[in-house]
C-alpha cells in the first residue's frame, strides 16, 4: 500500500474523531437545560448521565458486532444514530425529549468509540497506534471545543443555543457519507466468535481491570468539568452562563493544545513518565483552581488541568490494545464501557454540590486524579 492510498484511507477513519467529539456538547447543553427548565444540580445531571449511561449497556455488545459484519460497517451504524440524535431536539424541545436526544447521542457514540478506535488499527502500523490514536484524540478535542462556542455564539446572536444541531447533524452525515465509500481492508477475526462471558472474563486479568477502572477515572474528569466548570465560574465570579460557558470551551482548548503536543512527544518519549508527570501537574492545578476567587487565575488553572489530563485517554487505551492486540476488538469494548464513568461521577459530583457547593463537587474529581496518579504509577509493571 503506498502513502498516498494509506493517507486517503486514514483521513476519513480520523474525521470521525470529530464526529465523536460532539458528545462533549452535553456540557454546556445540560447547563443550558438546567437554565431553560429551572433545574437542581441532581436533576439536570441526568442529561449527562442519560449520555454515559449506554456506555456501559452497548460498549461489549459492539466489541462482539464488529467480530460479526466488521469495524467501518460498526462505525458507519453509529454515524447514523448520531445523525439521527442531532435532529430530535430540533422537533421537539421538552426536558423528557432532550434526554431521549441524547440518549440516543450516547448509544451512537458507544458504537462509535469501540469501533473507531480499533478501526484506526487497520490503517496504522502497531508502533505508530499511540500517537495516532492521540491525533484521533486531538480532532476530537476540536470538535469539543467548538461547541460550546457554537452554542454560545447561537444564542446571541441568533437567539437560540439549539442552532447547534443542525451544524452537527450535516458535519455527520458528511462523514458517514466519506467513510461509507472509502475501501478498508479488515482482517477477518480469527478462531470463535467471543461470548459476552469471555469478554468479561478478561477483567479477571488484573492489568486490564486497572485500565478499565483508569478509562472510568478519566472520563469522569473529563465530563466533570465539563459539565461543572461553567457552573463553578457562574459561582465563583458572579458573571452569567453564555460567558462562563467560554470557560469549557478554554478547558478544551487547552485539551486540544494537549493532544497535539502530546502526539508528537509520545513518539520519542516514554508513555509512562508522560503519564506520571502529568497526573501530578492535574492534582497540583486542581487543587491550586478550587482556592482561587479571580476569574483569569481560575481559567489559567482550568487550561493546565485541561492541557494535563489530554493524553491519559490515549495512553490507557493504546496499553490496553497493546497488552492483548489478538483481543482488539473485546478490550475495545471494555475500556468504552469505563466510558460509563461519565454517568457515574457527575451524578455524584450533582449530589456534593447541592449539598457543598461547585467547589465541593470538583473536589470528588481529584480522587479519580489520585487513582490515575497510581495507575501511571503501575503501568511500567502492566
């Protein structure tokens, strides 16, 4: 295969990282959601949770469907889901809708994140998968960034956050449409068809068990302050949400920065002591954030926090791959299945700031932040 065949077979793969991005809108949504319906903290964190929650129903489920009819037919399914969530909130806008809406954007993106991820596989060599699964990351980021300034540029100036959609759904039928027609070759799966029970039974290996609980940290983190940043600075600084919501999208940005810079050192440097460093750069930052009471301070903070934890998705889930390659597609799944932490921790988070305060629902994040500290700790042995 020459370069130019090999590019043109990577470009659509890596722009559905920019499809799967569009799941962290759920942010500024529920923050949105909770304006528009008059929310408590634990009500309007349901709409997270009603996005992480397939995450944990449909992530093995898919590991075994891509065994079935293959990984860019997987991708192309939850293209199509997503497509469809991207359109429901445009018919109708009631709080039992919205959450249906993304429901339906969680199950896509389940599909989507197994499937996407292994498929890279099929048009990378195995020594280049870290930093391009970290460039896949990096799209991503993009497209997270982006949307709360879509929606905050909606509604001002057109007077409607929910102008959002429609952007999003035409940027996925896009890249359904340019992967649908782009050739893959996959090779079949080899041996029998894997059971749900074998799929789980590669928990018992503790490695894996680490990695898995890592994803469920991560994520956590990542959905937290997502959710929670705005709300913190709406707190803290007394400004309204459609300048504070700028604050999740400088959290992303600074993940975008992150993962760039974090896919050209991982090709020379040490996934491992990338990892520790920076886990102990995310702790420090966070706890340095929930002192501080000036608006600039605190974003400064939440870019390092952001820039810190960029990388550590990339690196649990290429260990994982990479401790068991023959089982891409099951570990594939259940890492995406930790995805569930982001229907996990933000409820948590919803329940100690009703009680404590914003603060005190970002403090629970710096417990997930100590368990990655140990992972990273851990993952030369893994």
């Amino acid at each position: 295969m020459n370069n130019r065949s090999s590019f043109s077979k990577l470009l659509p793969v890596l722009f559905g990282f920019f499809i799967m991005g569009f799941v962290d809108v759920v942010g500024i949504a529920t923050n949105y959601v909770k304006q528009d319906f008059s929310l408590s903290d634990s009500l309007a964190n349901l709409l997270p949770m009603m996005v992480f929650l397939w995450f944990a129903v449909f992530s093995v489920p898919t590991g075994l469907l891509m065994n079935s009819i293959g990984r860019k037919k997987t991708v192309v399914l939850s293209m199509s889901i997503t497509f469809i969530a991207m359109l429901v909130p445009l018919i109708s806008y009631r709080f039992e809708v919205a959450l249906i809406a993304f429901a339906l954007l969680g199950i896509g993106n389940a599909i989507l994140q197994v499937s996407l991820n292994p498929l890279l596989s099929n048009v990378v060599r195995g020594d280049q998968l870290t930093s391009s699964l970290t460039w896949g990351q990096f799209i991503k980021a993009i497209a997270s960034f982006l949307g709360p300034v879509i929606a905050g540029y909606a509604a001002i100036s057109l007077g409607n956050w929910k102008m959002l959609f429609p952007v999003f759904a035409a940027i996925t039928l896009l890249s359904t449409i340019w992967l649908f027609f782009t050739q893959i070759d996959e090779k079949p799966t080899e041996g029998k068809t894997s059971s749900f029970a074998a799929c789980f039974g590669l928990l018992k290996d503790k490695t894996i068990l680490m990695f898995f609980l890592g994803i469920v940290a991560v994520v956590g983190i990542d959905v937290g302050l997502n959710i929670t940043v705005p709300k913190f600075l709406m707190e803290r600084c007394n400004i309204l949400l459609d300048q504070a919501g700028l604050g999740t999208s400088l959290y992303f940005i600074a993940r975008t920065a992150g993962t760039f810079i974090g896919a050209i050192l991982l090709v020379k440097f040490s996934p491992r002591k990338f990892f520790i460093i920076s886990m102990i750069t995310a702790i420090i930052g966070m706890v340095l954030m929930l002192t501080m009471t000036q608006l600039a301070a605190i974003l400064v903070l939440v870019f390092i926090v952001g820039f810190a934890v960029a990388n550590v998705f990339s690196i649990i889930f290429s260990a994982a791959l990479q401790k068991m390659p023959e089982r891409a597609n099951e570990i594939s799944g259940l890492m995406i299945m930790g995805v569930a932490g982001g229907a996990v921790i933000p409820p948590l988070m919803g329940i100690v700031s009703d009680a404590f305060g914003q603060a005190g629902g970002l403090a629970v994040l710096i417990v997930a932040m100590i368990y990655l500290l140990f992972t990273s700790i851990s993952l030369k042995s893994a």
